[in-house]
C-alpha cells in the first residue's frame, strides 16, 4: 500500500457476523494480506469447537441500523462513502479515506485498519442499543477483509458487486 500519508485511498472492506464464515470455510475464504484461500474442512472444524457463543445473524432492522451508522460514521470523519450493505451475515463498505495515523512511524496498514474497526465499532455500539439488541459479546470475526481497489473502474465494479450483485447470486446467507 503505497501512500504519501496525505493522498486519499478507496477501499472495499468486508467484515463478517460471528461464527458465520469460519477460517476454513466450504465456500472458500480470504486471510488478511494473502488473500483468497481454499476451503480446509478440518480448520473450519476446528474453529467451530472453539466457538464461545452462537453465530449471529442479522435481522432487517439490525442490518438497516447498521447501513446507517456506517453512512453517519463516514459523514462524521468525513469519508467519502460510495455504497454499504449489510447483510445477514455479513458487510461491505466501499469507501475512499486519507487514513489516519496515530503516530510518526506509522503504516498506512494501519490507518486503514483504523477505518474498519472504527466502522466496527461503531455497527456494534448500534446493534447492542436497538429495541431488539444483539446480545453475544461478540458481534463480528476478528479483523475483515481490506482491499485496497485501484483505479476508478475497480471502484465502480466493486460498487455495482455491493449494491446488486449480492441480491442476484442470494448472498443474503
């Protein structure tokens, strides 16, 4: 991730809902830096023994509460946001940032890190004050997914995947 620290950068984030796409996963999976990886029954068994607390799933209203916040959080740090869903088990953001360092020596990693777990953060804050809170301790799976997306072709095409894509191929699972 090349970046002067001052130019903006768009970035597809996914994050998923707890205990609903393991490490390992049948319908494959992606890892931090290294990208999609294929599925390994045994590491998604593993996982799921290791699980604390029932997977969570959101409902209408949650996912709705979430889009929301999602899009007041990125007004707020002003962000600009091109599309957000908020599906059963899962989110994606796109969005373009001049990431926030927290201190000299910093990566841009990090900065961009910031930007998902304070979108996180801040789904989470929502989904535990609804009418109908979410209770688990944990909401989401460690980390998400981070793409940095290029050129503004691949922000459109990474749009259009939020916004329509997801219906057409059921991805509300």
């Amino acid at each position: 991730m090349a970046n002067d620290f001052n130019e903006p950068i768009s970035l597809f984030i996914t994050w998923t809902t707890y205990g609903s796409w393991l490490p390992g996963d049948s319908r494959g999976w992606r890892k931090w830096m290294r990208g999609e990886r294929l599925p390994q029954p045994l590491l998604e068994d593993w996982c799921r023994d290791r699980m604390t607390e029932k997977p969570v799933r959101l409902d209408a209203l949650q996912r709705q509460a979430v889009e929301e916040v999602v899009r007041e959080h990125a007004e707020h740090r002003g962000w600009v946001l091109h599309a957000v869903s908020a599906r059963s088990n899962h989110v994606h953001v796109a969005v373009t940032v001049v990431p926030k360092m927290s201190q000299a020596g910093s990566r841009v990693a990090d900065g961009v890190k910031r930007v998902r777990d304070e979108l996180k953060a801040n789904a989470t804050r929502v989904l535990r004050r609804l009418e109908r809170p979410v209770h688990n301790e944990k909401v989401w799976t460690k980390g998400g997914d981070i793409q940095v997306v290029e050129t503004n072709d691949d922000l459109e095409q990474v749009v259009i995947y939020i916004q329509e894509a997801q219906d057409r191929m059921g991805r509300d699972e």
